[in-house]
C-alpha cells in the first residue's frame, strides 16, 4: 500500500535516506538529520513531500519516495522532481517502487503537472531496467551540474562583488532580484 507520509514515519524515512545512501555507496555524504527531515516535509515552510510503501496496508514502511515541485519555463507548468526512491533489498520484486512511481505519476495527472523527472546513477542497472519498462526516456543530452561546499560558497561570495560593470548596489540588487523570481 502507498500513502501519504505522516510525521511519524520520520525515523523510518531517515533509516531509508541512510540505507539508500549505502546502497549509493555515499553514506559519508548522507548528513540530513530526522529533525531536518521533519522540517522539510512537516515544517512551517516545508520543501518536499514523501510517499511511503507499506507491506501490506498499516504493515511496516519498506520504501519511500521524496519529491518536490519544479517548474518549467517550456511549458508553463509545475512538475515533480523525484529526489529519492527506495525501496529496501527484502521487499523488492512486490511491485512497491513501481507503485511508487505510478502514485507520483496520478499526482502529476490529478495536478496537471507536465513533467516528472528524477536522475540514475548511471550503474544502476535494475532500476534503469524498471524506469524503460515505464516508458521513462533518458535525457541524454543533459547533464547534471552540481555546486556544493567550497565551490557553492565562492560563486555565492560573487553576489556582492560589484564586479568591472557595476558599483555596489548592482550586487546586491542582482541577489534580491534572483530571490524575487
């Protein structure tokens, strides 16, 4: 069965991230706390949203789903991101990451988004086999570029510098014009 998270399944999705991670070999980069978690699905100005995957219906939580809304300036219309989908090594076979995807689907349809859009890590062979059973096509021309740490905080450090063209206020109306949009 899939449904809507609660606030209650907040261990459970934080064990998941963690165990995905693993499983992603990248659990030294899996940092997100349940309380961030629960402030970002929960909060007063929550940012995502999750599916849960039960055994069987009020059974225990085997997998997850988290998304959040996107937008595109092609189509004029939001759409879902799918950040993380998981579902743990004993339940799969049962239909649960795919019911998973067909529930974020039917959101898509009942919201009149566009799109729904997630990314593979290029070595995961089963489910790059579950997402062509779909009907999902990859996106080969594009690439997905990533800013964090160091790199994220030098070009965010840009913001303010007036640059050759520009004198002091140019920055800083160019950062509260970007947070306007």
């Amino acid at each position: 069965m899939i449904r809507t998270a609660a606030p209650a399944d907040i261990p459970v999705i934080h064990e998941l991230v963690r165990e995905l991670a693993a499983y992603e070999r990248s659990l030294d980069e899996a940092r997100a706390t349940p309380e961030q978690l629960h402030m970002a699905l929960f909060g007063p100005d929550s940012v995502a949203h999750a599916l849960v995957a039960e055994e069987d219906d009020g059974g225990p939580v085997v997998g997850f789903a988290l998304w959040f809304r996107n937008f595109s300036t092609w189509t004029g219309v939001p759409g879902v991101y799918l950040e993380d989908l998981y579902v743990q090594p004993q339940a799969r076979g049962a239909g649960h990451g795919k019911a998973l995807l067909a529930a974020l689907a039917a959101i898509c349809e009942e919201r009149g988004y566009a799109r729904f859009e997630w990314s593979v890590l290029d070595w995961n062979e089963k489910a790059l086999g579950v997402y062509r059973a779909i009907g999902a096509l990859p996106q080969d021309e594009w690439t997905v570029q990533r800013l964090s740490g160091d790199a994220l905080a030098a070009l965010a450090a840009q913001a303010g510098d007036p640059g050759p063209a520009g004198g002091p206020a140019a920055g800083s109306a160019n950062r509260a014009n970007s947070h306007a949009n």
